[in-house]
C-alpha cells in the first residue's frame, strides 16, 4: 500500500511538516478514561505556514482541551460558536497572528480538523489536546478502551446531498485506502503510558492489553509505558471483579466559578438492571444486514460468515427472518421477511457459505431504505443487526432514516481498525438499539450472540428514574431521557446535583427505575452510599462534568435541539459540540477573545414537566467567565491528509473469554468455571488465533448440523464430530428416539468441549432443551448421561 502525504501538511506543493514524536497518557479509574496527547512537529522550512491536519477520535468523547507550544509560547483554546470561532481564527491569521482552530468535521462526529495559522519558520510546534470517554462495557464484566490511530476513507454515496466548506473532500481524498499514510521523522516513535487504579495481571501483545481491575486494591495503580505499533487501534481490555455492586460517586463542582454548570456538584451512578419475568418469546422479525466490501475481505468475512451461523441457528422458532448483503449494490435474500422454518433456513445457509467480500463499495443507506419501505409484519417487533467495517459521510441521513421507523432497533456491529464510531453508535442510538466494537484480534461471533440475547427480550421503553437524595437535593438527568435498558447490561447515568450535598450529609442514597415491557410495568430499585470522587485527576479535569454534559450534548443533536442552547451548554462545560469548536489566539499578542452570548437560564419547576431544553439552560451559567479547562487525563489519533496552504507573512497558527452468567438447565455448571493459573503482574498474550485453532472446527460442524427446531439427527456426521462410533453410541442411548440421544449427545458435547466459549453456543443448546422438553425421555437426564458417556 503506497502512503501520500499526510499529517501536519502546508501549502500548495504540501510540504510536510513531519511528526516527530507523539506521547501519549492514559489514565483509567473506574468506567472512567482521561486521555491526553502531545504530538511534537517540527517546520523546517523557512516560510511561516498555516497548517492543516484531520483525526479520528470516538464520536461519545468529550473533548475538553486544546493547546499549542510554539517557541515557548503557549496558545491556549476555548470554545465558541463554530461560525465566530472560524472567524476570530481567520481575523487573527490574517493580522498576522499564530492562532489555532479545532472542531468536529461538519459532516463527521468522529473525525476532528485542526488548523495553526502562521506556525513560524525553522519552529517545533507541540500540539495538546484531552478528552474523556466511558468505556464500553459489557455484561460479562469486562469494559474495552479504544485509541483510535487508523482512519478509514469514508465512502461517498452515490448522490450526496450536500457538502459543507468545513468537509473532507470525499470524492478525492478519502475514496481509496492508498491515500492513508503518515509523514514520519525516520526516528518517530508513538509513545504511550498507562495508568490504571486497581491493575493487576497486565498482558500485553503488540497494540493490545488485558488487564484484571479489583475493587479492594482500588486505591493502587500499575503503570506500563510501551511504543506503539503503527498500522492499528490500540485497544485495552479490563476484567473487573468486585464491581457488582450499584455505585454512586459524587463530583464536587468548581465553588468559587460564577459558571452555573461547573459550579454544581454532579452524580453519576452505574448498576447492571435486573427485571423479573420478562418477555424472551415475543414475535419477532430479525434481518441480517451484512457488509460484503471489499475491505471485508479474509478473516473479516470468515468471522462475519460464522457469526452468521450462530444467529440463524439461534434464531426462535417463532420469528420470521432475512438476509440482506451489501457493497456498493445490495441483495436480499427473500423480497421480504419469511416464516423461520426448515426450507428457509437452509436457503440462508446456503448463502451464508457463499459468502465473499465481492460487493464493491460501502453504500449502507439504500439497503436500510428497502429494508425499511416494508413495515413489520403485524405484531412482530423487528431487530435489526447491521454488521460492516467501514465508515460514510451520510450518516446523518441514515440517523434520520432510522429515527423514524416504529417498532424497529437497529443492533451495530463496527468491525476492525478504523470503523466509524459516529456511524456505529448514533445508528444504535436513533433505535433504542446497542452499538458493539469488534477488534480484528476479538471474536465477532462472542460479541454477536450476546446482543442476540439482548435483542429476543422486550424492550424497557418509558423508562423514568426516581431519586432519594439527602433532604433539599434534587437531581437534573443527564441525558434527560433514560437510554436503553438491557437486562443486566450495565448502565451508566448521571445527574446534575441543585443544593448542598455537604460531607456530613454524604451516606446512602437510592434511585428507581420503571418502565414497561411490552404490557408489563417493570421496575428496578437501588441503594447507593454516596462517595467522593477520588481520582487525583478529578479536580483538575472534572471528567464526570464533561462526561454530564457530552451525554445532554448527544441526546440534544438527535432530538435536533436549539443551536443556541447547544452552544450554551458547550461553552458552559468547556465541551465541544456539533455547532462549537475550539479557537486560540498567541497570548502574547492577543486581544480578549469575543465571548459568545449565553441565553438567561430557564428556571424550572420540579413538578412540572420540562421542555426539550430547559433541563439544560438550568445548568448554564447567568455570567459569562473564563473557563477552568483543567489539565490531566488524554489521548492519541494519527492523522490524515488534507490540503492546506501556505501563509505569507503580512508586513503590518486479546480477546477474553466471557464469563457464564449461569446454567442452562440440564447442563448448569457447564462453562460456568474456566480454569486459571495464577499470573504475575505483567505477561504476554498468546495470539486468538492460537488459542481457538485445532477442534474449533468440530464446534462448528456440530453447529451446522443442528436443524432448524433445535435438534440434531442421529448418523454417521455426528459421530464422526463426536469421535465415536455409531455403533457405540446407539448401544449407550438411555431412549428409545435416537434423535433425542443425538441432540443429548450435541449439548453435552459443547459443555464438555467448549466451556470457554458458552456465549456462544448458549441460545443454541437452550433452544435444543426446549425441543427436548417435547420429547419422551422416559423421566431421564438424557443430558446428564450424555455426558458420563462423553467421559468414558
């Protein structure tokens, strides 16, 4: 792959102002991650230039800083509306003045530009900014935490509506993988260190790390410093353990700021909901959207095939299905949803091994829009699950294309280095559904299976919170509306505290959640102890202030609230948004920078229902004041190219495991305990190819076998799979239906084999128990004798 130009670039011929260095710091604590990078350049040439540079970085952070440090001097930003910071930013450039400018692409959340006008000649430049994010978290206890470096070309539909001044060049730019590339000093070095508060057992293998977090060693960190590869995401994996429990931590505001948002002390708790009862065998239509381009192509297909399997396999015997593939065209297996049966399912899996990355392109809207142009069938609730690697510029219209369908989720899978985060979560987002990051090194079809789960129970829709506080406390939601509950997936929420929650009134708390599930109210009720955030970073970067107010920015952008009231929100929690960005002046020589005008704060009334956006304006400042940006917690992206020019001076800028959550009938116990060795704090991790080679293939063979009603037949196949002879086992069965034998054998066997990969293959051997309930066992544990017999 040839690499062009990119990275820091100036002028017509771009010259390229190359990257030294990039040192990067990330600290964890908690659900929580404060990222900071610095990245050092260096202008050769002996003109001044203004310079241009794009990158990637996940669309839920919440960019809270942005500095330069050019010839000792530091040119510090703050935010503004987007239109007054391009034009304070130009007026500065223009007088000659080094300034800077930092916002969000106008047509990608996910992809940040940066200009420094008038960089001075023959001068390094060291460029800073930070954010903070949540981790993703999943219900096997396990949170992943991404830096992004790869940043994909993002495919230009066919017929664009419209394109900004402020956007990439798609048609140009970013339309083939060979325009990605990085200038480099033939030294460069990408450099991170890690901090995590509770580490233990640390591995590490080239852009990857696992690591177990314990509460009751919280209070300690592990440090690890390493050079990073270049070419992929750097990821992190931790496995908490002793975090069940539902925990409140309380984030004092700035007392002495007039800033009425930072001022206020806020609340953020996260539980894992657990609902009595509900609803798994509701009607539903599930369609497979799979991405078949190009850049799918060799274990990205493979693992999206197999994943493919698990899901028809898995599918309910009530639901209707189909298959839509996808490139630069798209195809659909039936012209509309058909009855999950025998005839239908081998029709899917006939296709299901056919499968190539031959569909050119990445045209994701046209497929969704025919999938949608049909409206669920009568009472069944359709679950979409949309599987692609890549990434378009259109994803506003296909947010708005999804907000408007009914009784639909849409369930995101991004796959490999360089998805688009903004694409992946705001499609999952307009949907009530969930948004799932797959690594090339994880198991997609782990990570698969466990949203299938998510998606066979009834939505929790109407979810309202209801808090208990010390007395004369109440609580703003942020967001203000609860996003979607999942049955023991964990949640994180915050809220913005009004009144004095004083030391001495710290202790407990509680907060409930309700909701309905189809026809039923459901509910779920917590108790808290109220603590103080302990992070050394917490005072310094207020990381669940901005975190607070990223979540209301995200809720206020789809539900298309007031530009005013957006920027308000932005300027008031140093926060950027769609319609802010960050500017700088040389403080050397610079002029107090225009301030953008904050509307008078609505006052609301408890009692009374609010308005879209009045639960924010109560949060925003009555008077206008510099913001504490803060100074700890970062992050790092590599950078993309982009065409700039040149500025005269004027004579007057590894996968793990997940663990069980439990048996399944008659094999509990099956894959519930993986065995351990004990590890030091430090190792290295084995390759997942390595790990999961060698009989992994029977799993699969044994998977294709089963039929559509969850059973397995009894022939030479099975026991080929089984390394067992026929003969053996038709004298061993305890039945008289060799079928029911076959399918004991089948779920023993999984157990037996494959206990580390349970998320798997779970909803299969419960829809196989299922089956096995409608047969005549003769009052035996067929399940049970299977397995002594797989033992002998």
């Amino acid at each position: 792959m040839s690499n062009s130009i990119c990275g820091l670039l100036s002028g017509t011929q771009k010259h390229s102002v190359p990257l030294k260095k990039a040192d990067i710091q990330v600290s964890i604590h908690g659900f929580i991650a404060n990222v900071k990078s610095d990245l050092h350049y260096v202008n050769d040439t002996d003109e001044n230039m203004e310079t241009e540079f794009v990158f990637p970085l996940d669309t839920d952070s919440a960019v809270y800083k942005f500095e330069a440090e050019i010839d000792k001097r530091t040119i510090v930003a703050e935010i503004q509306e987007k239109s007054q910071a391009k034009q304070t930013y130009q007026d500065a450039v223009d007088s000659g003045y080094t300034a800077m400018y930092m916002g969000e692409d106008d047509n990608a959340g996910d992809i940040f530009r940066m200009q420094l006008g008038n960089l001075p000649a023959k001068t390094a430049a060291k460029l800073t900014f930070a954010y903070t994010r949540e981790l993703d978290l999943s219900s096997d206890n396990t949170g992943t935490f991404m830096l992004p470096i790869v940043l994909n070309p993002r495919y230009a539909p066919k017929c664009k509506e419209s394109k900004s001044e402020d956007s990439l060049d798609t048609t140009k730019t970013l339309t083939s993988q060979s325009d990605i590339g990085m200038t480099y000093y033939p030294d460069f070095t990408m450099n991170v260190e890690i901090v995590v508060a509770g580490g233990k057992n640390l591995m590490e293998s080239g852009n990857k790390m696992e690591i177990d977090v314990l509460a009751d060693i919280i209070e300690k960190k592990i440090t690890s410093s390493r050079k990073l590869e270049h070419g992929s995401d750097f990821s992190m994996v931790l496995r908490y353990k002793g975090f069940e429990k539902p925990k409140a931590v309380i984030e004092e505001g700035i007392k002495d700021s007039e800033n009425g948002f930072m001022s206020s002390d806020v609340l953020m708790v996260n539980f894992s909901p657990e609902f009595k009862d509900l609803d798994t065998d509701m009607p539903c239509e599930f369609v497979f959207i799979v991405d078949r381009s190009g850049s799918m192509m060799g274990t990205r297909i493979e693992k999206a095939k197999e994943a493919l399997l698990l899901l028809l396999k898995s599918l309910p015997l009530n639901c209707k299905f189909n298959v839509v593939s996808f490139g630069s065209s798209f195809s659909t297996l039936f012209p509309t949803s058909v009855v999950y049966n025998e005839e239908n399912l081998e029709k899917a899996l006939n296709l299901q091994k056919s499968m190539d990355a031959d569909m050119g392109g990445t045209e994701i809207l046209e497929p969704l829009q025919n999938v949608f142009k049909h409206e669920p069938s009568g009472s069944y609730a359709r679950q979409v699950f949309l599987l692609t690697d890549g990434g378009v510029w259109n994803v506003t219209v296909i947010v708005d294309l999804v907000k408007k369908q009914k009784n639909t989720r849409v369930f995101t899978f991004g796959i490999g280095d360089g998805c688009s985060t903004e694409l992946i979560r705001e499609v999952a987002k307009a949907s009530k559904g969930k948004a799932t990051f797959v690594k090339d090194t994880d198991r997609l079809q782990s990570k698969v299976m466990s949203v299938m789960k998510n998606s066979v129970q009834c939505g929790i829709t109407d979810a309202t919170l209801t808090w208990k506080l010390p007395k004369g406390c109440s609580v703003i939601n942020a967001p203000e509306k609860v996003p979607p509950v999942f049955q023991g997936e964990a949640l994180i929420l915050y809220g913005i505290i009004s009144g004095d929650v004083s030391k001495n009134s710290l202790g407990k708390g509680s907060m409930k959640l309700t909701g309905n599930a189809g026809s039923k109210r459901v509910e779920y009720s917590m108790e808290f102890v109220l603590s103080r955030s302990k992070t050394n970073i917490a005072e310094e970067t207020c990381p669940l202030h901005r975190l607070a107010a990223k979540s209301r920015l995200s809720e206020m952008e789809m539900n298309d609230s007031q530009e005013g009231a957006m920027v308000a929100l932005s300027t008031a929690a140093n926060v950027t948004c769609k319609h802010s960005a960050f500017v700088g002046v040389d403080q050397r020589t610079r002029e107090t920078l225009p301030q953008y005008h904050v509307p008078k704060p609505i006052r609301v009334q408890t009692r009374r229902r609010r308005t879209r956006d009045s639960a924010h304006c109560s949060l925003v400042p009555q008077r206008k004041k510099k913001m504490d940006r803060g100074s700890g917690g970062y992050g790092y992206q590599l950078l993309f190219p982009l065409s700039a020019r040149i500025v005269l001076p004027k004579k007057k800028k590894m996968s793990t495991p997940r663990g069980s959550r439990g048996g399944l009938g008659f094999i509990r116990g099956f894959g519930d305990e993986i065995e351990k060795k004990e590890e030091d704090d430090f190792g290295t991790m084995e390759s997942t190819s390595n790990m999961q080679s060698g009989s992994s293939s029977r799993m699969k063979e044994l998977i294709e076998k089963q039929k559509f009603d969850g059973s397995w037949k009894f022939d030479n196949k099975l026991s080929q799979i089984l390394k067992k002879s026929p003969h053996l086992m038709e004298t061993s069965s305890v039945v008289t239906d060799k079928d029911v034998w076959a399918t004991a054998l089948a779920i023993a066997f999984l157990g037996k084999e494959f206990p580390d990969r349970k998320d798997e293959w779970e909803m299969l051997v419960e829809k196989a128990l299922k089956w096995l309930k409608t047969r005549d066992t003769g009052g035996k544990d067929v399940v049970q004798e299977a397995m002594a017999f797989l033992s002998t």
